[in-house]
C-alpha cells in the first residue's frame, strides 16, 4: 500500500516553475495570461486528484497482510491511561509478542465481557501482551464504563480511522498482531487464555476466524447471507403481485437440502385451492368488492400473484402448508375457516330399473368416480360453481375430454346419465366449505 506524504509534495516546486515561466512571458498579451491560468487550473486539479488518491483510498486488510507504516504512526486519542497520555500510537506496542485490539462499545454486553477477560490475562501475560481497547464513543462515556468496571485497561476513543483498515459490522471484534502483521480476527472468547497462548506461540490457525457479511442490509433477503456461510435455512417466504418476464404456474421441488415451492402468476383462489387440495367449487369467499378475485385470461397479469416458500427438505408437509397459509393471510389480509354449511348440490343416482344402454363413446373416457371429479373441477374460480355428488355404482364410461359441456348444463347432463342408468337430481345438504373472508379491506391484489 502507497502512503502519501504532504510535505513530499511537488506542488512548491510547480508553483516555483510556473513563476519562472510567468516572468518570461510579454507581460500585456491576454492570451499568454488566459493560458497561464489553465495551467494553473490543471495543474490544481492533478495535484488535488493525486492527493485524493494518496490520503481518499484505503485497502482492507486480511490476515497475512502487513501493518502499513501509517497505522502504527497514527495518533490515537486514548482515556484511562495509567500514565496520563492523551494520545498514543501503535508503535510504541509494536515490540509486544502479540498485540490485540478489540473494537468495543459501552452498551455492548459481550463486549464488557470480553474485556473484563482481557483485563485479566493482560495481567497473566504481562510484557508479551498488549491489549488496546478502541471506541468510536467520547471520552466521557469510555472512561465511565473504565472505572466503574475497575479495569487497569486503558482504551482508545472517538476512533473511526483504523475501520477503514479494518471493517467490521458488529462489535466485539477483535484484532490480533504479531511480528508486524495481522495473525488473527478470532471468532468469541472460548478458551481465551489457551488461543493467546497459541497466538504468542505463533500457531493461530487452529484459532476459529469471525465471519463478517460487510455489505449486509436490513433491505436485503437473509437467505443470501446464510447461503454464503453454510447455514441451515428452516424457511424463507417471499409474496408479491404479478411479475412480468416470468412464467404462470405451480411447482414444487427438492434441491440439496431445501424444498422450493412457488406459486408464480396465478390468481389467489387457484392458490388457496391447490394448498387445501380442493376443487374451486368447495371454496366460497366473501368480499364486498368480489369482482377483484375473479380472474379472466384476457385481462393478462391483473388479479394474480406470487409466492414463494424455501424450507427445509425435511419440514413437515402440515407445518408447509399451515406456513404458506399463514403468509397468504398476511399478505392478502384474508382469513381463511372452514364450516359445514347447508349448500345446493347436484346428486348423481342410481335410476331404479334402468340399465345401461349400449353406446360407443369416441375418444378419451373414464369410469363414474373419475367423471364426477371432472364436473367438479374448475381451472378458474367463480362466485356459484355447481357441485356434484355421486351415490351410484356403476361401472359404465364417461367422456373425459368434453366434460365442459356438461357442468353447467344440467339438462344435457341428465340426458346422459340417464343413458348409463343413472339420474340426477338437486338436493340441499351440509357440505363442508372452506371460507375466505377479508380481513384487512385495504389490501387488495389488483
């Protein structure tokens, strides 16, 4: 690393030319006195851009690296010193076989603790060790938390130079040095007095490093920095409006040690309904302004949204869906029951006396059950879906691809289950429903 000295500087010598040039040239021409001030002017900007450069730029250092010159000279504001100094610098430590700075803060509790040890083994180990607290808080407040903890550690204050060689983002944080270069940034306090040892001795790489996530931010996602360090996710959620680049749909995926579930582009009902593993028609909901949750393909990206779940691969499948529910309900303020509820249905029956008459059917069939799952499927919610139920046993076949054009025709319907033998009638019974209602009147997902 380059360190720049001021008083080094060419600029004396540069003014000193640009004098000597002055007195040569004709002295009433504007011209020459327009062209000497653009050099002055650039001759300014290049000087003050190279001390920028010298005293604006900093690199920071890692372990292995060497203490630059400039950080042992640096004078440092120090309270409680046993002497009396007001300031002092590293250098006059720098014969120590080890020298720690601990980075600290007087409402920092595992700070005052790591410092009380210190305290302690700076005793034990006397001239082999240096232990240099350093604060960015006044004078005030350190030499206060310094006598009424009785320590004989002094500690430097006000300080926010050496960060910019050393960066960290949470305090204690420690630095260890030894023979001119940093050894060591240690992870906590764990057998403290055995890892100074080791340090003095030269052997800190059995010494557990503290990681530090410097370009973290209260804006940012956590499951990135716990991707970078190895730690075990239980679940990040994430939910949202429509997102335009990406496709519609569900999946559901193991990866390693997570499981990825998202929902992207699909209209909330579809969610919930797929979540609960129940047709559209079990699912009711109630909201003054209906209209928002009923999606139509032509209206594109409006009335749909996105969710996503990363957990752990081995989080029970009730606790994912209580988790992705409880998440909708937050994000959507809606609050999801459940009730039996008297409900209009259509009952599929066994006609007395009639058999199956014999019919070809052309294309894709599937047996009664199968059919009466078809009818009571719906890619799209809607206020009223009719529900079918069925009674009768019956091993005839039912087409499977034009299923459409009998759930919404009652009439077309009976005429062809009364060719299988079978009848269909209206009924009212309990049927249990599962009921969103709106919690939150604000929130909405247009």
């Amino acid at each position: 690393m380059k360190h720049f000295n001021a008083k080094g500087t060419a600029m004396p010598q540069i003014f000193r030319l640009w004098r000597s040039a002055y007195s040569l040239l004709p002295k009433n021409y504007s011209f020459w006195l327009a062209a000497y001030s653009l050099l002055i002017t650039f001759a300014l900007l290049l000087s003050i851009g190279l001390l920028s450069k010298a005293y604006g730029q900093t690199e920071a250092l890692k372990i292995g690296d060497s203490i630059p010159q400039a950080i042992w000279e640096m004078p440092l504001s120090a309270s409680a010193h046993p002497q009396g100094k007001e300031q002092i610098r590293l250098k006059d430590y720098a014969g120590k076989k080890l020298l720690i700075l601990d980075f600290w803060a007087t409402w920092c509790a595992p700070c005052i603790r790591s410092l009380h040890g210190l305290d302690s083994l700076s005793n034990v180990f006397g001239d082999s060790l240096a232990v240099i607290p350093v604060s960015d808080e006044p004078a005030d407040k350190v030499a206060a938390t310094i006598q009424a903890r009785g320590w004989s550690l002094f500690s430097v204050y006000g300080n926010t130079s050496l960060r910019a060689y050393f960066p960290f983002r949470t305090v204690p944080h420690q630095l260890w040095i030894r023979d001119g270069k940093l050894l060591s940034i240690p992870l906590g306090a764990k057998d403290l007095e055995q890892q100074i040892r080791k340090a003095i001795a030269g052997h800190a790489q059995d010494i557990e490093q503290k990681e530090e996530q410097l370009d973290y931010s209260y804006k940012e996602n956590l499951s990135r920095y716990a991707s970078r360090t190895g730690s075990k996710l239980f679940f990040s959620s994430f939910a949202s409006e429509a997102i335009k680049g990406i496709p519609s749909g569900t999946s559901k995926r193991r990866a390693g040690d997570k499981l990825y579930i998202n929902y992207s582009n699909m209209p909330l009902a579809s969610i919930y309904a797929d979540l609960l593993a129940i047709p559209m028609n079990r699912l009711l909901i109630q909201s003054d302004s209906i209209d928002q949750y009923i999606y139509k393909p032509s209206a594109y990206l409006e009335k749909l949204c996105c969710y996503q779940l990363i957990a752990d691969k081995d989080m029970h499948p009730e606790q994912l869906k209580a988790k992705v529910l409880q998440d909708l309900s937050l994000s959507f303020g809606l609050k999801l029951d459940s009730a039996l509820r008297e409900q209009d249905f259509w009952l599929i029956y066994q006609l007395d006396g009639e058999t199956e008459r014999d019919s070809v059917l052309a294309g894709p069939s599937t047996d009664l059950p199968g059919f009466v799952d078809l009818l009571n499927f719906h890619q799209l919610w809607q206020p009223d879906l009719p529900i079918y139920s069925n009674e009768a046993v019956s091993q005839a076949r039912f087409p499977s691809n034009t299923y459409t054009l009998f759930q919404q025709d009652p009439s077309q319907l009976r005429i062809l289950l009364r060719q299988k033998g079978l009848g269909l009638r209206s009924e009212q019974r309990q049927i249990k429903l599962y009921i969103l209602t709106e919690s939150n009147t604000e929130k909405s997902i247009d």
